[in-house]
C-alpha cells in the first residue's frame, strides 16, 4: 500500500514528537548515570554537564556503600517492601471479592465507606495518635500497616473480579466449592495480571517510603533507603581543595539517585506486560 505524502507527513510528526520525548525522559537519567561515574575533575572543565564521561571511576559509590546504615537501610528497605506488598495484596484481594459479589449484604455501604477515603483523610495528627495507641512507633510495621490497603486499588481489583465470568463461580459451587476454595484456586489465578499491576503500585509506595518513616520512626537503625539517601543528599557542599582526591558531595548525590532507584527500574520490564494488560482488564467496568 502506498502512502500518500499526507500520511508522511503525519508519520513524521509522530516520529519526531515520540522522539524527543524518548530524549526528554533518557537524558537526565544518562546524565545521573555519568556524573555518578565521572571524577569531579573531568565534570567540573565541562561546565559541571556531562553525557559521556572519558574517565571512570566508582568511587563515589565505593564512599556511599562504606557510610554507616546504608546497607541496613537497604535491607530495611527491602523488608518493607517485599512484606508491605504481601500484606497489601493479600487484605486487598480479600476485600475486594466480597465486594464484587452483588448478593453480598452492605456491599453498598461499604463501598461509601471506600469512597469516603479517597475524598477525605483523619489528618496527619489522628493517623499518628492511632498508630501510637497501638504500639507501633519506632517498628518496621508503622511503615507497613497505615497503608495497608489502598481504596484505589481495592476499586481497580473490584472492577477486575466483577468483569469475570459468573459461570465459573457457578460450576465451582455446583461441584461443591466454599467461597475460600473458589477465591483460592478461581479468583486469585485468574487475576494475576490485575494483582501484578497492583503490587507494583504497592511496591514502588514501599520502596520510596519516606513520609511514614519520617513521622513514626526516632530509631536510626530502622530508617529506610529514602530516609538515608535524603540525608547524603543535604550533605553541605565540600571545599573544592584538591579535587582530585576527595569525592564531592554532588557525585554522591547522583550515586545515591542511582541507588535508589536501579531496583525498581530493573524490575519494570519483567512484569510490563502484566502492567498494562491488567490495568485495560480493571477498567473495563467500574
């Protein structure tokens, strides 16, 4: 089929504007990637601006894993993370599954009581008596149960269990199946595609935790990744003296964004399809 020089130039456009957003979103990441990796003497003579660095050298990160808590933050981190994200699926896809069921009394009112949430909040005050009436302050799980479940999540997977058949909840029935043994082996299978775009939603929450850590947590050993690069971050500027032999504070900086966030750009494209496929699959009613 030929196209017509219209079409072209339509394609054209598109190219360009898809291009430069590509350049838009790659640029500053090579930029942090390479002054993360570049000797401050080579950064400063080019403007403090550099793509492609001429020399390398992981010093910088060398310094920022030898700072004291960095490796427990990480660890800490990846606690929160890894055992949030369980917590959050599994309270997530129980209360979303009755609420998918019409017949199921109150549903109505439960699911104001959802959408109440996610227009108003108790405030940061009550939310801190709360956690401090049940003992949670200065524990891993502060960072962890407030946000628990998610009333846009719950929605989303709502929507994923109502778009299913309501044949195969009738045949498991007819060949005897409880509701535990249909959520089980039916539901849950069914909507890993739904429950892999959530848990990442929750998995990015748990991994940039910052707020919560900051308001619930006095104990240095328990700060999270976020709240440790935060402070690397405010370092003071260091006197550039001998620039050839210190590490300068913005070289750290760049590191720890680095840091920071290298675990969840490396786990994105293993689950990118399941993404976008179930974020199509919960919308399609709501």
């Amino acid at each position: 089929m030929v196209k017509s020089w219209e079409d072209r130039v339509v394609n054209g456009i598109v190219y360009l504007v898809l291009g430069l957003s590509a350049l838009a979103a790659i640029l500053p990441l090579m930029y942090v990637v390479s002054v993360s990796i570049t000797p401050i003497s080579e950064v400063m003579k080019n403007g403090g601006f550099i793509l492609i660095p001429k020399t390398v050298t992981f010093s910088a990160y060398e310094q920022l894993f030898s700072q004291t808590g960095i490796l427990r933050a990480m660890w800490v981190t990846v606690f929160i993370t890894v055992v949030g994200t369980a917590v959050n699926l599994i309270l997530t896809a129980l209360l979303a599954y009755p609420l998918s069921r019409k017949s199921m009394p109150g549903r109505s009112l439960v699911l104001l009581m959802i959408l109440f949430t996610m227009l108003f909040s108790g405030g940061i005050i009550p939310t801190y008596l709360i956690v401090k009436s049940l003992g949670l302050l200065d524990s891993v799980w502060s960072m962890i149960l407030p946000n628990a479940i998610w009333s846009f999540n719950v929605l989303i997977m709502k929507s994923f269990y109502e778009g299913m058949p309501e044949e195969l909840f009738e045949s498991a029935r007819i060949d005897g199946a409880k509701e535990w043994r249909v959520l089980l082996q039916i539901v849950v299978p069914l909507s890993m595609p739904s429950m892999l775009t959530i848990g990442l939603f929750y998995m990015v929450g748990h991994w940039n935790e910052f707020f919560q850590a900051i308001m619930f947590v006095t104990d240095r050993s328990l700060f999270p990744l976020q709240v440790i690069i935060r402070e690397i971050l405010m370092m003071t500027q260091q006197p550039l003296e001998n620039v050839e032999n210190m590490l300068p504070t913005e070289t750290m900086q760049m590191a720890s964004v680095i840091t920071a966030s290298l675990p969840i750009i490396l786990v994105y494209p293993f689950i990118q399809k399941h993404f976008t496929k179930g974020m199509l699959l919960g919308s399609v009613k709501g």
